[in-house]
C-alpha cells in the first residue's frame, strides 16, 4: 500500500465495502428464502398430517423456522455494523473501517466476510470483535502482534 496514491487507497476501501455490503445482503436473501420454504412445508404438513406425526414435525419445522429467523438476524447486524464504518475514514490506529497491512497479509476490519479478492491481492475482512479484531484494535504502524502461533507486523494502516 505503500506505493498507492491516497484515491487508489480510497477507491480499494470502497470496493471492500461493498464487497461486504454484498456479503451481507446474500446472507440476508438466504435466510429470508429458508424461512419462506420452511414456511411452506409447514403449510403442506398442516394439510396432509394429523396426530403425533404431525405435532413433531410441526415442530421441527419451527425450530428450523427459528433457527432461519436467527441467521436473518444475525445477517441484518452485519448491514449495522457496516453502516457504523465512516466512509473515507483514514487513521492512523487500526479501527472499524481500517486497511491494515501486515507482513502477513492485508486485513479490512469491518465484518467477518471471509476472504475477499480484489485487484490480484487478497484480503481478509475480518469484525473488530474477532480474535484478529481485538488484537488489532489500537495498534499502529510498526506495532507487532501474536495469533494462533504465528507473528504479525504491521506495515501500513489506511
């Protein structure tokens, strides 16, 4: 990151944020879709069944229902999350909506989206409240840090 103009580094935070914005929202249309099926199959099961048959399944169809209905949940909390990241939001401290390049790979701290590719490099948007999160928060350029065995240094933050 060292090398790129200040618009390329905004352009690239931009474009992880959507990628997260689109992570998010494919989340959400999955567990909007299972709710809409679990619904139906107990519609279904309502009109075919009678007895202990249908009071079980009934209520496996709830529970898969609720199951759905938390994932929906905890989907609509990552557009939050995102939403609470100031745009064009530079620092000189790793925090929510920072690019933080270490010796070790680039991290965009924003919600935990897996890993993201992006202009031949890859990147591992990660939440503040992750392990790697907690250990980033507040360290700056030069700073180093332990996870899981393994050293990390940061070279940049944007």
């Amino acid at each position: 990151m060292h090398s790129m103009t200040a618009e390329k580094i905004e352009q690239l935070k931009k474009e992880l944020y959507q990628l997260c914005i689109n992570h998010a929202k494919e989340r959400i249309e999955t567990a909007q879709q299972a709710i809409a099926a679990s619904q139906e199959a107990a519609e279904e099961e309502t009109k075919s069944s009678a007895g202990d048959k249908y009071e079980t399944g009934r209520e496996m169809m709830q529970q898969e229902t609720d199951r759905n209905r938390a994932q929906l949940n905890e989907a609509n909390k990552l557009i939050v999350a995102l939403n609470s990241i100031k745009a064009g939001c530079t620092s000189t401290v790793a925090e929510p909506g920072s690019l933080v390049e270490t010796d070790n790979g680039y991290f965009y701290m924003a919600i935990s989206a897996g890993t993201l590719k992006l202009d031949g490099k890859t990147f591992y948007a990660i939440s503040p409240s992750s392990p790697i999160g907690q250990k980033l928060k507040g360290l700056k350029p030069g700073d180093e840090f332990a996870l899981n065995g393994k050293t990390y240094r940061i070279k940049a933050i944007c």
